[in-house]
C-alpha cells in the first residue's frame, strides 16, 4: 500500500520532467553564438536585397543545419551537419512537390516517420538527422509549387546549410576536417545504401515472422501512424501553418507512455508561454524587417544555447524563433503564434491518443492471454512493462 502511496507522487514528478527541471550547467550561449551567426547572415542578406522569404528560407537551413552541431555521427560533429543539410534540401523539395492538398502527403508523411523511426535505433545522430528531414518535408508541404519553385526551395536550404557549415567549421578550426569529411562523402553514401537495403529485408523477416523483440519495427509504426494521422487532421482543416499538428505529433512521440506525457506537457506549455510573450513584444516594437530579423537571430542563439537546458524553455525559445521569422514574410506575428499554439495542442493530443490506444491495444492482449491460461494471471507486471515501451 505505501509502495502504491509513494510510486503515485513520482510518476507525477516523472510526467512534469521536462518541465520542472532544469539544468542550467547545459547551457551553451556563449559558444552558440559561431551556430547563431550564419543564421543571422541569411536573414540580413535577405532583407538587403529585398527578398525577405529567400533568406528566411536560407536562414532555416542555416539554423536546422547548426543543430547538428549538436550531435555525433562516426565520431564527427560535422557528418550530421553534413547530412541533415542533403536531407532537408530534398525533403523540401519533396514537400513543395506534393503540397499540403494532396492525398498523396498523408502517405508520404507516413513513410518519412516510418524512416525516422528507424534511424533511432542506430546509434550517434542518425535519429536525428531523420527527424528533421520529417519537419522540413511537412513545412514545405505548405507552400505547394511546381518544379521549379520547388527546386529553389531545396536549394535555398542547402546554401543555409552550406553557410552554417563552412562558417562554423572555419570559425572552430575544423575546415580541415570538414575537407576530409566531404571527400569521403561517397563512402558514406555506400554504406547508407547497405544499411537501407538491411534495414528493409530486417523489417520484411520480422513482419513476416510477427518478431519485434528488440527491434524498432513497433515504435517506428506508431511514428508511421502518429505522423499520418496527424497529417490528414492538417489536411482536411486547411488550417493556415497547419503542418504544426503532425510536426508536434512527431516531436512528442517516444517509445516510453510517461516520456510522451511529458515532452507532451512541456511541448504546450512552452509553447504557450513563448506565443503569449512573442505576441506582447510584437504589439510594443516597430516591426521593420531589421528588427524582425535581429529577433529571429536573437531568439535563435537562445534556442541553440538553451536546448540541453529544459525542454520547455527550449520550446519558449524555439516558438520566439519561428514566429519573428514568418513575420518577416509579412504573417501577423499574433496571428501566427494563436496558430502555432493552437495546432500545438492539437499534435500533442494525437500523440497521446495514438500511445493510449496501443496501451489500451496490449491491455486487452494480455487479458484474454490471461483468461486463456489463468497461470499468466501472476504475472501482470508484463503487462506494465509493455505498457512503458
């Protein structure tokens, strides 16, 4: 009884970690600001030369790109800087393809989450790198276009990601690694290719022999499912920025029912916290294009700096950051922070509702195993360890 008294209190405090909890040793400001200056120049090239949507384009580029910086792949914290630059400039030029109209998008956003969910299971920053070519294809899906359009989107990702990689790898003396590593690009091109091709005939024996222990197969089914979902609720809205349902739907997702709750809980509050002061700012500074962009840039360094810190505030930060920079592309800033809050909400409450259904899916499994065979009636501590997977 004491143990059920005490368990209860911890699983709330386990619900608000990402939340309550912050850990301010991981913070990073000063040495971001090398991540945050190519970000800042997309953003003043753009302005400058009067095409502010070029260089805010550019500028996600450049700042998705520097987050790499922030994982590892093969021992190098460039390769991930490296492919999540490719990865976005094709999965943007996917998304303006295909546009948020067609149906072709719900399956399509379902075969990128599948994919992202099963790069988390090799190791280093692969996870990663699959996560934000998810994003970047169900941004660009807003902005449908044909060939041509669509091509200039993709490319204006890759500069930005060429800016933050050439920058920063001069800035903290690593070009001659940077060199290096893109001359072994086709290597690793190859090896990709043989990990692609394992990876399908793994997935293929195990649907086929129903086997998924230790495998990525189920988490990256529910990514599948989460990301599709989503994407249809986005779809069938027309909602303006709709594609912030399945994109937090993805981000909220984890393998693990209480690490769901709460990247959920602390996703929302975030958000709303960063749509409330955003809002409060935009209505008492004189919002030229210079002045959104130096608070995009300033809100973007913070995001860099604050990411390991907690969670919500990371979400604060980011939301500060995506909102100043579609309003350089003349989106009521108030407007696009409602929008964001709201479809916010709406992705976190598919995720939890795609993880409580596969709970409720295993609850009913043991069940009749357990009136089937009343031995296994003795051992429901099976059915609470599949519960948090």
């Amino acid at each position: 009884m004491s143990t059920a008294r005490t368990s209860a209190p911890r699983r709330l405090k386990r619900f608000f970690a990402d939340s309550a909890v912050f850990q301010w040793q991981n913070q990073s400001l000063r040495a971001d600001l090398i991540l945050t200056l190519p970000v800042a120049i997309c953003l003043a090239v753009g302005v400058a030369i009067g095409h502010p949507a070029a260089g805010l384009i550019a500028a996600g580029g450049a700042m998705n790109t520097g987050f790499g910086h922030k994982h590892c792949i093969d021992k190098s914290r460039l390769l991930p800087m490296i492919f999540v630059a490719m990865g976005m400039a094709f999965s943007g030029f996917v998304g303006v393809l295909i546009g948020h109209e067609n149906l072709l998008l719900v399956f399509t956003a379902a075969l990128w989450g599948f994919g992202y969910g099963m790069l988390t299971a090799r190791p280093g920053g692969y996870g990663w790198v699959g996560q934000q070519c998810v994003i970047t294809f169900l941004v660009a899906s807003a902005f449908p276009a044909p060939l041509k359009a669509a091509a200039a989107r993709g490319l204006l990702l890759l500069a930005g990601g060429i800016v933050q990689l050439a920058l920063s790898a001069a800035l903290l003396k690593m070009f001659g690694e940077l060199r290096k590593r893109v001359f072994e690009l086709e290597r690793y091109l190859r090896e990709e290719q043989q990990a692609l091709r394992a990876a399908l005939l793994e997935t293929a024996q195990s649907l086929w022999q129903r086997r998924f222990v230790n495998s990525a197969i189920p988490y990256s089914l529910r990514l599948a499912a989460t990301v599709a979902a989503g994407t249809e609720v986005y779809r069938r809205l027309h909602y303006p920025s709709g594609y912030w349902i399945p994109m937090t739907a993805l981000l909220v997702l984890k393998p693990a029912v209480t690490d769901t709750v709460s990247r959920a809980i602390a996703r929302a509050l975030g958000t709303i916290c960063g749509a409330v002061l955003v809002s409060f700012g935009l209505a008492h500074i004189h919002a030229t294009p210079a002045v959104l962009a130096a608070c995009t840039a300033l809100f973007a360094w913070l995001s860099y700096g604050l990411l390991n810190v907690n969670y919500a505030l990371f979400s604060t930060c980011i939301t500060g950051y995506i909102v100043f920079l579609l309003a350089l592309n003349e989106v009521p800033g108030p407007e696009i922070a409602q929008r964001r809050a709201f479809c916010t909400l709406v992705g976190a409450a598919i995720s939890l509702a795609v993880r409580l259904a596969v709970i409720s899916r295993h609850r009913a499994h043991w069940r009749r195993a357990a009136a089937a065979h009343p031995e296994l009636s003795s051992r429901r501590w099976v059915v609470s360890r599949r519960e948090q997977t």
